[in-house]
C-alpha cells in the first residue's frame, strides 16, 4: 500500500488493527460481480514492513474481497488517502506459495513429456481432488456416477458414506469408492438425514466427464 | 465418516485411482498452483499453458484484482484447471 502523505508508524499500526473484523466493500466500478455493498471478513491483517508512505502487509480475508478496495478505505481511515501498489496471493485453500511452480517449470515439464517422460509433470499438474480436499465427502455408489456426471438428480440410498459435521448448507464434493471426484454440491439435510431424502443435494458442478462409469441401463462402459 | 452399512454386491470395479490416472486424462482433470510472473494477465497465462499442454479448455482463479486502463497487473498466482483434452 502506498499512502499519499506522511503518517506516523503508530498511527498506521492502529488503523490496520481496526480492519481486522467484518467489512463493508462495495466492489470496484470494473468488476465482474453486481455492485451491492456486500460483508467480508478480515481475519487478520500484520503490518510487515512500513517504511515512509510504503506499506507492506500481509492479510488474511474471505473469498471475494477487494484487496485494492481494502487500501483505498485504509487511505480514507488514514486520512491521507492511499492506493495498492502491489499484490501477492501467498496463500488460497490447499495451494500456497511454497507448493507453487512458474511457468518455466511448466515448460520444463512439458519438454520432458514430449519425450515421454510423465514424472516432472505429473509434479506440476496434480489431480484436481487435491484442491478440493478442503471439502467434506460424501462417497456414492459406481451405479449413480454417470447419471449425476449427466445432470441427474442424486437419490439419497445412493449414498454409500457421507462425512460427520455435514449440515444442510454445507458445499461438499462427491467421489467414488475410489476417491475420484464427481461433482461438488450444497447439501440440503445434515448428514445423518441425507440417505432418506429424495434429493439429498443441490448440485452445483459436475466435475467427472460422462462415460467414466456405466449407464445405469447396466450396458457395459464404452 | 459415517457409513451406511449397505454394500454394493454384484458391481464391478469402475474408475481409476485420481493419483495414478492415464496422462491425457491426468491433464484434463489437473489444477497447477502457478506463480504467475506479473505482467500478463491471467487469461493470457491460462491460454500459454493451454497450447503448452495441447489442452482444449483450460480456466483460471485468483485474486479479485482489477485491471486499470494502462496499467498491468502485478504479482498474482493463481492455478490452472484444465479440462477436456482432444
């Protein structure tokens, strides 16, 4: 963050203190979402260095909040004004900085592919059920992976296991007996209600390409 | 895990371990936490690795950052999903 006129260490210290907590923000005039003063959280924000109007730190915060937003309105607190003048994601769900590649890695990769060694890229492309291991599992059974893969409702007898703490509202993703993911989802009962209902899930994504398993008419995959 | 004591006679063994996938289906159902040089814009980076890997869809997610006219955007990572191989 760059301020626009001199403030006192302390003063700063103190102001990126109170931000710490719910928010307002409004998102900025180019943005992708609707404009509607919306809440997000500040779980923590430490200075790490401040030197004259430069100031750098780190900050902890929900999903879909405006960290260029965030600097302007610590300008406004401040009094001084201030805007972003740069900005690193050093952390987001299971990816962080220390378990990143760039893209000369990539293309190391990619060369080594070409020569029909898999190992490096198998390094650097990791199976999408890593980024979702945040989320709780709810296993379903082989005969009702191609029709959720298709659109199909879930029916709640299809539920071979569902993860404890699950509660209605809760995003889960749902995989295989061999933990491959399927789709993700909200689900509409807590976990111990899901195998009675009808249509235990609002299915949001489909994840896994139709035809990994077999159609429920019991033809053989192709 | 709560587990609903019901088993599964009479199916057969479907599916693949997600860690020891076939490759072309490996890359298609890969995310890479990539630290994206400041610069190019996300979508431009996503499109680099999409020809990179022979990928027919690749996306991307990251930070809310937005672009001011004239101005690029700085240090981002962010990682790649890329799906549908032909």
């Amino acid at each position: 963050m760059k301020l626009h006129a001199d403030v006192s260490e302390d003063k700063i210290r103190e102001a990126l203190l109170k931000f710490q907590g719910e928010i307002y923000q409004k998102p900025p005039l180019r943005s992708s979402v609707k404009r509607v003063r919306r809440i997000r959280k500040i779980y923590k924000v430490e200075p790490l260095e401040i030197n004259g109007r430069n100031v750098l730190f780190r900050a902890r915060v929900d999903p879909g909040t405006y960290m260029r937003k965030l600097c302007v309105d610590l300008g406004y607190a401040l009094g001084v004004e201030a805007h972003m003048e740069e900005l690193r994601r050093t952390k987001s769900g299971v990816f962080d900085e220390k378990n990143s590649v760039d893209l000369y890695d990539v293309y190391g990769a990619v060369l080594d592919l070409r020569e029909g060694n898999e190992t490096t890229i198998r390094k650097i492309v990791r199976p999408i059920e890593e980024a979702l291991a945040p989320f709780p599992k709810v296993v379903i059974a082989d005969a009702s992976v191609d029709p959720v893969c298709r659109g199909m409702a879930l029916r709640g007898e299809q539920i071979l296991a569902a993860e404890k703490g699950i509660t209605a509202g809760t995003e889960v993703v749902l995989i295989t007996k061999r933990k491959e993911a399927v789709a993700l989802g909200v689900a509409k009962a807590d976990c111990k209600d899901l195998p009675l209902s009808e249509n235990p899930f609002n299915i949001s994504r489909v994840i896994m390409d139709a035809g990994m398993y077999p159609r429920l008419t019991g033809s053989p995959p192709v | 895990m709560v587990f609903k004591s019901e088993g599964e006679a009479g199916e057969g063994n479907y599916g693949e371990d997600p860690w020891k996938r076939e490759i072309n289906r490996h890359l298609m159902n890969g995310v890479i936490n990539l630290d994206k040089p400041s610069g190019p814009s996300s979508h431009e980076v996503a499109a680099w690795v999409k020809r990179m890997l022979g990928l027919k869809k690749v996306g991307h997610g990251g930070t809310l950052e937005v672009l001011k006219p004239g101005k690029s955007s700085r240090f981002r990572s962010l990682a790649l999903s890329p799906a549908e191989r032909d």
